[in-house]
C-alpha cells in the first residue's frame, strides 16, 4: 500500500500516537474514531492502517509502551536494601514519573475494559510486574519488623491508588512545590504502613 504523498513513517507514525494519545485521554477510547484521529494529524483515515492494523492495536501500543517504560525506569532506580529507605524511593519515583505522563496514566487506568481479552492480559502481567516491586519491599519491611500490613497486595494496591490521585489535582506553581507534595505523600505512606 502506497505511502501518502509527504508522509515519513518515522514522523507520522508517533504523531499517531500521540493524537490518539491526546483524544482518547480527552473523550474516551469509544468516542473517537480512526477518521478523527487522522483529521487530527492532519492525513487521509485510510493512511492510518499504513501505521497500524486497527484502533484497538493503537489503544493497546499506548498502554503498552507506558508500562514498558515504567517498568524500564523503575529498574534504572538505585535500589537499597532498607525497606525503609526503598519505600520512599518508590513513592518519590511513581509521582513524578506520572506526573510527567497524566495522558498516559488516565488511558492505563480508565481504558482497561476496552482491551480485548488478550490484550488485557499482557498489560495486566506489566502492571502486576510493577506492583510487584512495591509489595516486595512491603514484604521486607514487615519481615523486618519495620512495617506492620495485613494484606501486601490490599497495601499495595491502596499505596499506588493514593499516589496516582496526585495526577488529578497537582498544577505547578500551586500551593505546594512538587517537592513539598512528595514529602507529604511520603509522611502518609510511612505512616500508613509503619508498626
């Protein structure tokens, strides 16, 4: 199938994403259309299928490529053996990795129930590989006496919810520096999960 005229691959095809990126975060994966998200790259509805085979393979790159790069970034993370210390760590990382990202957060949250089921189940596996790091240093730390969870995976689950809400309210130049915020976040997790 013939390229249209004027397009570059290695440049229409992250515009692509990024405009599907944009629309589905602003009106929903169900509301959008193959034929807008060309209109707003500004190429014929056709030309998209040069770049992917459907809107549901679009949905699952972008959700995909946000939980590969989480997890590629957690893992550049200095890691420590004080539970402790790797709690915190882990709460400064998760909210400004995803504040960067608040496009990104939304859809992997809020478009879940689009995926088909294999798709569901291979973004579910990244993000169980994420959560798994938290509850290992949960784990740790009630091995160390350092905190006190009934349910690793409860606290797990509770501790990312609590911090992915950041991304709903927090603006730059507001009351609060993003260092400011990380701290209060942080004294509420320690708190929440210290014996």
């Amino acid at each position: 199938m013939a390229r249209t005229q004027g397009s570059h691959s290695d440049i229409t095809g992250p515009r692509i994403r990024q405009a599907a990126l944009r629309l589905f975060a602003r009106h929903g994966y169900a509301a959008v259309s193959m034929r807008k998200i060309a209109g707003e790259v500004g190429v014929q509805a056709g030309a998209l299928y040069n770049y992917t085979p459907d809107k549901q393979s679009l949905l699952f790159r972008l959700m995909r490529d946000h939980m590969q790069d989480l997890l590629s970034a957690y893992g550049e993370q200095k890691q420590t053996g004080d539970p402790q210390d790797a709690l915190r760590r882990f709460v400064g990382f998760h909210i400004r990795f995803h504040l960067q990202r608040p496009d990104e957060v939304f859809i992997a949250y809020m478009e879940l129930r689009n995926l088909t089921p294999e798709n569901f189940a291979e973004i579910e596996d990244l993000r169980r590989k994420y959560e798994d790091g938290l509850e290992a240093i949960l784990r740790e730390g009630q091995r160390a006496g350092i905190f006190a969870v009934a349910d690793t995976k409860i606290a797990t689950l509770a501790v990312i919810a609590m911090l992915n809400g950041v991304m709903t309210w927090y603006r730059a130049g507001g009351r609060l520096s993003l260092d400011e915020v990380e701290a209060v976040y942080w004294d509420m997790v320690r708190k929440a999960m210290t014996a």
